[in-house]
C-alpha cells in the first residue's frame, strides 16, 4: 500500500522516524474512535497532573492557569460536539493534547507530558472510567432489586410449582422464587463493591515503566482524581488490566443471572403454562402472524450473556501471552470493555422494565399444582410418626403408585383403608397433609418457603440495598 508522506510534526513520537506510516497502520493503531468515549477522564487526570506538576516547580501559576483555561474549552468542544478531530489523532490523549496546543499555545502545551506516559495516562484515564460506569451501575443493580423485593413482598400470597429439571418438584411461594433472583443479584451487588475498590487505585505518576524522575507527589494525585489508594509497582501500573477483566467478567456473571431470569420467564409466558404476561412495552410483534406476541425482550436478556462472556474470552486471550508492561496488545482492552459496560447496564434496567410491569397469573400457577407434588410431605407425615425416612419414602412411593394404577386422579383421593393397606401407621389426619398452603407454610427454617422464612429473606436483601 502507498505510504503518506514523511512523518509529521504531528506526530508525538515523530521526532525519531523517518520513513511514513502505511495509511491502513494508522486507521490500525488508532482508538480515538472508541476512546474518545474518555475524553472527560483524559481532561481530568491532566489537570490534576499539571496541578501537581505545578507543586514541583515544573509549571508556574500562570502557565497552570492556562493550562487550567484550555482543559476547560476543550471539555466544552466534546460535550457539545464540536471538538474536530484531525489525521494524527492517535488516541484521546494525542488529540486532547493537540487541541491544547493549539488552543493555549504548543509552549506551554508542551511542558504538560513532562513525567508522563501514555501509558501510566491510559491506565488512569480507564479506571477512572470504570469507575464511574459501574458506579452508574451500582445504582441501576438496585433498583431491580428494589423492584423485586417490592413485587415479592405484595405478591407473597402466590403459589406456584417449584422445579426441578423443569419437573414439577414441590410447591413454593412466587415470592420465593422472586427471592432466589434477587439473592443471586444481591451477590452481584457484593461483588461489583469489591471490583470497584480494586478498579478505584491510581496508576498515574508511573512514567511510561520505570516511575517518575521529579518525585511526582503520586498522593496528591491519587486523592485529587478520588482514587482510593495507589499501585505501588509503577511496572503493575502501567500493564495491570486485571481490573478489566474483573469487571468483564463481572458483567458477564450478571447477564448469567438475567439470563436465566429470562428463561424462566420465557417458559412462564407461553400458552402452555401461562404463570405470566409481558407487557406490551417488553414485547414485540411477528411480521407474519399476526396473534404473536413474542418475549424478545427476555430473549435478548438471555443471548446478550454470551456477548459478554465472549468479550471477556476474547480479551483474556489477547492478554494471556503479553511480556511485561505495556504493550499496544493492550489497547485491545476497550472496544470488549466498552461494550460490556453498556451491555451490562442496560441489560439491567430492561430487566427492572420487564419484571416491574409484567401481570402474574396466580389461577394459572395455582391450577399446575398437582397433589404428586406433596409426596414427600406424605413422607414426612409418616417421620412425624417415628418412622425413618427412607421408609417412609418408599411407602409415599406405592401411595403415588397406587393412585395412578387405579386412576385416581391424586393421592389425596385414595381412601383411609388404601392408605391402611399400605401402612397400618397412616390415620385419619393424613388428610391433612394434601394441602399446598400447608405444605409451603411447613418449610419455616431459614431459607424456606413458609411466608415468615420468605418475608425474612426480603429483609436481609433489603439491607444488602440499602
Ligand atoms: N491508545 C493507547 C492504548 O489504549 C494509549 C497508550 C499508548 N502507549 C504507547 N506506548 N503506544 O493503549
């Protein structure tokens, strides 16, 4: 391919090459596309670099102002979109520092790198990013849990199939099952504080590897841009994108939640079981059949997992075999980032849209219990007699085998003398067993379905959110 022509001034690192960049390595190695996206966590860590900058005497007051002044117009012109970039654009960095020339004068523009690297600057630039998008998050993961808990709470009366192997298993509260996603959001919550304290550490004040040559007070720095500590390895600084993956990876564990949300909302939805409607809001039509109303919303929730673990496979790949710190395989950290975020965060609150407006069809769950359900209740009617499990497991057996080789329609319709046939132990209160409400009501231990132990759980996530 034809080259440019030489290299040019352009160019930060211009000064040491003589021959042109091929024009299709400059659209390569660009990432101003995506990374501009950082512009305002560029701007920032320049200006609490320059301040401390200033601090060592390497800036005066008024060059600091200047500097001060230029940062500010060029937040300006990306917030209101007329920041024009220019061919030589590398990154953010090149174009912020560009701008800043231009704008404020290449004299005192140029005094602004002293120190640093755009390596230790990209490091920064993309924690303090992070940062801020799960914080974003954070509230988001919330909120659907709030909105959980809230439905759960008003919905607590409900009875549905519990499943196991999507067979019927035994019965539970769909405030229960409410509870299990929130449980398992909860976590995600826990998780993302811990991501975030290790996300929220300053590499800044690292050089391009090998630390500062002025003494940088990496303190100041750190405090000023709301770091919570600092990387005291300024090697780790530059190259560690474990933070990266942390949160890839986060964020893939949350979509593996929703997702399989979604599926069991999906299963709900259709004719066969009926336990619940979408709202029209989270649903959309087929251009052909004109009944349709199809979950996409759900479906969505439930494919775009495999995005975001795939983001996360793809970059671990890329960062596997690098040698040690910075080297460009880790520019690759963005674009699978970047889209991970919004994913993640998005996911999250078409999530909170679908489960605060769908309708619960309670006939619908209570009409697919089915007295087999309440087999094992039937056993443990006998262990409340002193009869040990494994028997009485056994006789709960021929009880359902009983009723369905004689065609009645549950065990609850055999009759005393079929239960005495079976065992002698049975009595007349054994009747009382073949009740959902009661059978649900029996699970009191922490964890289970009786309202007292539900209402318990809503509590705990309750302070998990708050
Ligand atoms: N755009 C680069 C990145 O995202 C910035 C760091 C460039 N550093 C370098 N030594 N070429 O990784």
């Amino acid at each position: 391919m034809a080259s440019t022509d030489a290299p040019t001034e352009t160019k930060l690192w211009g000064g040491r090459f003589t021959g042109a960049t091929d024009p299709l390595m400059e659209l390569y190695n660009a990432s101003l596309p995506y990374d501009k996206k950082m512009y305002a966590a560029d701007l920032e860590g320049t200006r609490v670099y320059t301040s401390a900058l200033e601090k060592l005497g390497l800036l005066t007051k008024e060059e600091l102002a200047e500097i001060h002044r230029g940062l500010e117009l060029i937040h300006a012109e990306w917030a209101n979109g007329t920041f024009v970039e220019k061919p030589g654009d590398e990154d953010i960095h090149t174009a912020n520092e560009r701008r800043l020339g231009e704008l404020i004068g290449k004299g005192i523009a140029g005094k602004v790198h002293t120190g640093r690297s755009r390596n230790d600057q990209v490091a920064t630039d993309m924690r303090l990013y992070v940062r801020d998008e799960l914080t974003k998050t954070q509230t988001q993961l919330r909120a659907l849990i709030q909105v959980i808990v809230n439905r759960a709470r008003s919905e607590i009366e409900i009875l549905m199939p519990g499943y196991t192997h999507l067979q019927r298993a035994q019965p539970i509260r769909w405030a229960h099952w409410l509870s299990l996603h929130a449980t398992f959001l909860a976590n995600d919550l826990k998780r993302l504080e811990q991501v975030i304290e290790r996300v929220n550490v300053s590499p800044l004040g690292s050089g391009a590897l090998a630390g500062h040559p002025y003494g940088i007070d990496r303190e100041y720095i750190a405090n000023e841009l709301k770091f919570d500590g600092i990387i005291g390895n300024s090697l780790a600084a530059v190259s560690d994108r474990d933070f990266v993956v942390e949160t890839m990876f986060w964020g893939s564990l949350v979509l593996n939640h929703l997702a399989k949300l979604s599926e069991d909302l999906i299963i709900y939805s259709t004719a066969e079981f009926g336990f619940i409607k979408l709202a029209d809001a989270y649903s959309t039509g087929s251009s052909l059949m004109p009944q349709k109303k199809n979950p996409d919303s759900l479906e969505l929730l439930r494919g775009k997992s495999g995005r975001a673990f795939g983001h996360l496979a793809g970059f671990m790949m890329s960062l596997k075999a690098t040698p040690s710190t910075y080297n460009k395989d880790l520019q690759e950290d963005k674009e699978p980032l970047f889209d991970n975020l919004v994913t993640v965060s998005h996911s999250i609150q078409i999530a909170t849209g679908v489960l605060s407006t769908l309708k619960v069809i309670p006939e619908k769950m209570q009409a697919a219990l089915t007295m087999d359900m309440l087999a094992t209740d039937l056993a443990d009617y006998l262990v409340r007699k002193g009869v040990p499990f494994r028997e009485t497991h056994h006789i709960s057996g021929e009880a359902v085998h009983l009723a369905e080789s004689t065609n009645v329609s549950g065990i609850d319709q055999l009759t005393l003398e079929q239960y005495k046939s079976i065992d002698s132990r049975f009595e007349e209160d054994v009747f009382k067993v073949f009740d959902f409400e009661a059978s649900v009501e029996r699970r009191t231990a922490i964890g289970g379905t009786a309202k007292s132990a539900v209402l318990a759980q809503l509590e705990n996530l309750e302070k998990i959110i708050s």
